[in-house]
C-alpha cells in the first residue's frame, strides 16, 4: 500500500501551527453576550434563596437566570437521568451550577455572578465512597448510594484460593486525575434565521450535545444544529461535560434572544469538571507453585461523585478488564459506582482501566517476588494468548499480540541483563527496573452496542480532489489524517487535496461518542464503505478507456491500472464527468456483535482486544523519596498503524500522561472542598519531567478493522503507573500501593514500616 501504513503528516497540523485554526474562543458573533455560572461553594446545601437584585442592576447585567427558567427539562440526559442543568432545591458538590448571569461582557457577567446571594443551609456530605455505603449513611442515590453494580463470575474462586500455593492480598489506591486540554470547556450558541439553535463549540461528542440542548429547550432534535469547532484536546474531558456547557449557552441565547459564550476559566475547569474517578479496590489472586494464576476475587469500588454522568460504563470497563490479561479459570469481582458529595466523574483516558490494572500487575509482581521468578516470565507464563479464553468467557481470535510485546519490551529494554532484585540495590540512590502488561477492549463493548455505529460521507471532485464528513470528532488523536490515508489509498487521489468538513449533526448520522478508542475502526470503515461506492464508479469508467474488465484494474495514486495500458486520474474522472457519474457517497458501519449476560456475569464484551507492555526505568533517591524516570520502552500491538508517526505520537504522549497518574497528579478535597484547582497548584509532568520514551508498534491484524487496524488510543496512558511503582519497588524494596507516588508517600514507605504491606 502506498499511503496506508506510511507517515505522512497530519492535515490539520499547519493550520494549528501558525494560529489560523478557529477554536470556540474565537467565534466572534454580532451582538453576541458572555455567559458566567454561579456556584456553589458547598459540598452539599438546601437553597434557601436566591436574590439577584443586586447583580440586575451592574451595569452591563442583562439577565440572572435559574432553574426555573428553564423552558424544558431541567436535566442532562447521559446514562441516567439524574443530573440537572441548574440545581433546583439542593447542591451536591463544590461549583455546581446554581445560575446564570449573562452579560453584554465577559467581565460584566462575572461580576453580576459574584453579586447573586444565594442564601444555604449546609447540610452534612459524604465524602468517603466506602463509608457510603454503610447502611446507616445517608442517602444521596437509591437505598445505598449505589448508582451501578457490576460482577464477573467463573469457576469456584473461594475453592481456587483455597489450595493455591501462593495467595496475595493487596488494598489499593488511585486519585482523581484532570484532563487538563489546553483548551477550557467552552460553547457559543445561537438561533439562526432558519428557526434552530445553532451551537458550536469544543467537544468530543456533538450528538450527546444535540441532545442535551434539545432536552433543556424542549425541542425537537431536528431544531438543534451542532457543529464541533476546533478542539484543543480532550482525553475524555469532553465527552460529558460539553452538553452542560453547550445547554448553559443554548438556555442563555434562548432567553436573551442573542448569541451566547461560555468560557469556562481555567479555575473553573478543574474544579467542575469531570475526573478520573478515584477508586478502592481490594484483590486476592491465588497462584501455584509454578506461578501460574489459579483465581481472581476483587472489589473495585469507585467514588462517582454527586452525579451518576458516565460512571455506569465506567465501572462496566473497569469490571470486564479486571482479572488482567492473563488466563485464569476462577473468577469472582465485584465492582461498584458509588455515590458521594463531590465533582462528578466521568470519561478519562483508559475509561476504568488504569485503576484496575495498578492493581493487578502489583499482585502480579508481588507474587512474581514471592516466587522468585522474573516479572516478565511471570507474565509469559499466564498471558492470554490466540484462541484462549479471558476472565469473562470470550474465546480470543489470531489478533492477541501480549507475547510479542512482552518479548519485545524484554529485549529492548536489555531486561534479562540488566534486571536485578531489589536485595541486591546498594548505595542512596538506586536504578529499578518495573514492567507491566496491558490489554483493552476496543469499541464501545456490549454494554455500549447500541450506540456502537458510524456514519461518513466522501465526494470525490472532477478536478481530483476531495472531501469527507463523518460523525465522530478530531481533538487532537490525528482521525482526519487517518481516514484522509484511507480515501487516498482507495481512491487513487492525492492526500494533500483530501479536505475533511467538521462534523455536524444536521449532516450526519448519529455516529456514537469519540471515546473508547473506536474512531480509527468505525470511521474508518464507514468511510471505507463509503469508498467502495465511488470506486466501483471510477473502475467502471476506466474499464471504458482501457477496454479491460473491472476486475482486471487497480486503483493506484493518481492512476488506474490494467494489463494492458494505465489512465491517469484526470482521465478517469474527466470520463466520469462526461457520464454523470455520482462521485458521492455516504457509509456507514455498526460493530460486530458483543454479548453480555449480566445475571451470569460472562460473555464476550467487546470485538477485539489491544494488548501491550511496558517497561520502566526510574532512579529513587531514598534519602527524599524523589522518583526520576530515566526510560520507558512500550510495546503496542494496534492491528495496523494505519500512520506509525501517529502511533508513535499517541505511545509516546499517553505514557507521559501515565506518568503523571504515577508520580504527581492528585486533586486535594478538604471537607468536600477541593483545594488545588489553578495551574500552579495541580501539578502535571513537563517536557523537563519527560524520560526517553521508546515506542514500539507490533501489528497482529484484526480482521474487522480497516486495513487490519484496531484502536488503541487509551492503552498507552494504562500501564505505565503500575510499571512505575514496580519499578520503584525494584529499586528500594517498598511497595507503595497508593498512587501518585510522591516524595512524601514514597519517603513515608521508605523510613516506616508499618506504610507498607
């Protein structure tokens, strides 16, 4: 293939570069007012009343607005039903929306926001997930604050543990991480001479959007129009949260009759927006004398936050994956979403796996230690390999590419000679070696199916070149120059005239959310069936010119072939011209079929797996507890690096993104109140943090992918902190088992025992 499979650089890259991208902070509208939330500095409080007389009269106040202003539903529709727009009696976590103001400038309405008095009377919140679920807690959500239960089931675990060799028992640890894109959350809206509300803005799921804005208007879906405006990053970020933001903008031009921003601050972004949820998880696995893994019991309990948002779906990832990729015959989890007074949480990069996996590879090296076998060995001796069966009964096919990533990262990293045990480390500061493997379902699995589907649409010009459309979004993972790869290759034209439009609902068919690592497979493959419309009709017209039958051409850059002679793509398409051929085409493509049986808790949850491995090499100082990473090498199987500089870019970025989840990132809560929301305060790693990263693409082929590719976007953020605190251990002997591993934590472990196992 030519163009698949080859690095050519990214389509929107240049525009970027030199500024002339339009993100939602540009939009510039006439008459166009600036929108400011008001809210609450509580954990959880009644509102008693809320007086806006004070901020009506600042000048340039043009309207204060409330729950009960709303003219359709006062919630945000997601998995449940449960979040409002604005709170209406009570708040339930620290920043929730209590009102607008809007203002005819930014500054005019955050000082009519800062002038509302909302009178309280604070209530008593719950803070701990696991307290929650005491059942004399009180109750936030149904009888036991529980917004979804998950369980996998297989074999007879209790009996598994009971004559295994080895038994290892761990409570772990994960905190909250931010997004923090570049970009803030932020939204314009206004109605257009045709009757709809028009809302553009930064997002990852325009269709989630449409229907949040319908919801709160109390409109048609037909009557929202939502174009996504350039999008400076998202990780998850703006999956959920953009629907409350565009139905704070959309409600705001509603009631004012004009167009309407919001910008969130980047204060304002971290305190309110959604997280990584935090989680508890308490594993057993039993192994035998050999190493081999015998039995799983878990309990993964989540803090969901005040509001149920994504957290359902979450937890369902998290629950699928948590046994690890390993073979194992005997499994019991249980997981669980729960309910409490803070920031809501939803979509982070990984989507429920990264907290899960910290746990399993910890168990995974700690009895590795105990066994005395290599970690690596470790891990070859139980790795799911091509027609095993995981934890939850799927039975895997040809594409499961763990072994070569495990021997890939073994023989890059020179582990074999370089591996030592942490009896043998000496001296202040010390080098560990830490390895970790990773697996991920791809797409939105069984739990997700209905809304696993995409729609495209490709038009080919007669002057050669070409634009397309599909329903999922750009935000930085490089889908426009992926798919721009797949119509070039198809089609004969050149990727420097492919030109993608942005994605709009009116335009599109609803094509699900850009999350779970589906872009490459769904869009790639309607586009692909798109493709194949416009294809036949270029064979058809050189199989006229070259006086060959169409199954004797191929379709090459800027040329068709046959046996006997080639016509230029000019040729072609100057022919197609004259026979009024149809050049465009829409596509479309649904997942291949996943099951789920709750009651059991087994099935084959999603259509293929990536898999990948990493080792990392830290430096500790134990005198500090200072952790330095030196180097990372991290294997990843993606079916087909449709572009490898891409690939490499999305392994490279999501394991430093890994690091920070490891060593530093942590949102402080103090009685519900969060306590680092600035940029000086949430520490995130720089390039200066950044150690050598060594990306390595391993391609197994999949055989529902296009071109054999399989998403893998969120892998290489997952097993990077369970390797680092492996590695950490290697290099001081201390098992640290509550992320992030910072100085203090880590000095803690190092000079007290009773921190540690």
């Amino acid at each position: 293939m030519a163009i698949v499979g080859t690095s050519v650089h990214r389509n929107d890259a240049w525009a970027k570069a030199r500024g002339a991208a339009k993100f939602t902070g540009d939009i510039r509208l006439p008459g166009m007012v600036e929108v400011a939330v008001v809210r609450s500095p509580h954990a959880r409080a009644r509102i008693l009343e809320i007086d806006t007389s004070r901020a009506s009269q600042i000048n340039g106040v043009l309207g204060v607005f409330t729950a009960r202003d709303i003219p359709g539903k006062n919630l945000v529709p997601l998995v449940f039903q449960d979040m409002p727009a604005l709170a209406m009696d009570e708040v339930r976590y620290h920043g929730e929306a209590v009102a607008l103001v809007v203002g005819d400038t930014r500054e005019a309405a955050w000082a009519g926001a800062r002038a509302v008095d909302v009178k309280y009377r604070v209530m008593d919140a719950i803070l701990d997930p696991i307290k929650a679920l005491d059942k004399d807690a009180d109750k936030l959500h149904g009888n036991d604050n529980v917004f979804r239960r998950w369980t996998v089931k297989k074999g007879n675990v209790d009996k598994a543990l009971q004559n295994a060799h080895l038994v290892v028992k761990g409570t772990y640890h994960t905190p909250y991480q931010e997004h923090l894109y570049l970009e803030p959350q932020s939204m314009v809206a206004w109605w257009s001479d045709e009757g709809y509300i028009e809302v553009h803005g930064s997002m990852q799921c325009p269709f989630y959007v449409r229907d949040a804005v319908a919801a709160v208007l109390g409109l048609d879906l037909s009557s929202v129009h939502v174009i996504q405006a350039t999008t400076g990053g998202g990780f998850g970020g703006k999956e959920d949260v953009p629907s409350t933001i565009a139905a704070h903008a959309a409600l705001a031009s509603f009631l004012t009759g004009r167009p309407a921003r919001l910008v969130l601050s980047r204060d304002e972004d971290i305190l309110v927006t959604s997280k990584r949820h935090p989680a508890v998880i308490e594993y057993e696995s039993g192994f035998d004398e050999q190493g081999r893994l015998l039995g799983v019991k878990a309990r993964y309990v989540m803090d969901a936050g005040a509001y149920a948002t994504l957290s359902p779906i979450v937890l369902w990832r998290g629950t699928m994956h948590a046994a690890g990729p390993y073979r194992v015959e005997h499994v019991d989890i249980e997981a669980l979403a729960v309910a409490t007074n803070k920031v809501p949480c939803g979509a982070y990069r990984g989507f429920g796996e990264p907290q899960i996996h910290f746990a399993f590879e910890s168990q995974m090296d700690i009895a590795a230690d105990k066994l005395g076998i290599d970690p690596i060995e470790m891990r070859l001796k139980n790795a799911l390999e091509p027609g095993d069966t995981t934890a939850t009964g799927q039975v895997l096919k040809k594409d499961v590419g763990l072994v070569q990533a495990l021997n890939a990262v073994r023989e890059a990293s020179s582990w074999d000679s370089r591996f030592e045990t942490p009896g043998r480390k000496q001296g202040t500061v010390r080098r560990g070696l830490g390895v970790s493997a990773v697996y991920y379902g791809v797409g939105l699995g069984a739990a997700g199916q209905a809304l696993d589907r995409a729609g495209a649409f490709v038009q080919v010009m007669y002057d050669g070149s070409a634009v397309f459309a599909v329903g999922t979004v750009e935000m930085g993972q490089g889908m426009v120059s992926q798919l721009s790869q797949v119509i070039a290759q198809e089609l004969g034209v050149s990727i420097e005239r492919v030109r993608a439009l942005p994605p709009d609902t009116n335009l599109l068919p609803d094509s699900g959310p850009t999350v779970a690592s589906r872009t490459t497979v769904m869009s790639g493959n309607a586009v692909l069936n798109a493709c194949a419309r416009i294809k036949q009709q270029l064979l058809e017209a050189t199989a006229g010119i070259l006086n060959e039958p169409v199954d004797a051409l191929t379709i090459e850059p800027g040329r068709v072939t046959g046996k006997n002679g080639a016509a230029t793509l000019d040729e072609v398409l100057h022919r197609c011209f004259l026979e009024r051929r149809d050049l465009a085409s829409t596509g479309w493509f649904k997942s291949p079929e996943t099951t789920w049986d709750e009651k059991k808790g087994q099935g084959s949850p999603y259509m293929t797996f990536a898999w990948a491995a990493n080792v990392v090499e830290v430096e500790v100082d134990t005198e500090t507890g200072v952790v330095t990473p030196i180097e990372i090498w991290a294997a990843h199987d993606v079916g087909k690096a449709i572009n490898p500089a891409q690939v490499r870019g999305q392994i490279i970025g999501g394991s430093l993104q890994g690091l920070g989840y490891g060593l530093m990132e942590e949102i402080i809560h103090k009685d519900g109140l969060m306590q680092n929301n600035r940029l000086s305060q949430y520490i995130v790693p720089t390039i200066g943090d950044a150690p050598k990263i060594n990306a390595i693409i391993i391609e197994t082929g999949f055989e529902h992918g296009p071109y054999g590719a399989k998403g893998f976007g969120e892998q290489p953020l997952i097993g990077i902190a369970p390797a680092l605190a492996n590695a950490v251990y290697n290099a001081t002997g201390k098992r640290v088992k509550t992320l992030p591993i910072t100085p203090e934590r880590l000095f803690a472990a190092l000079h007290d025992d009773k921190t540690v196992d």
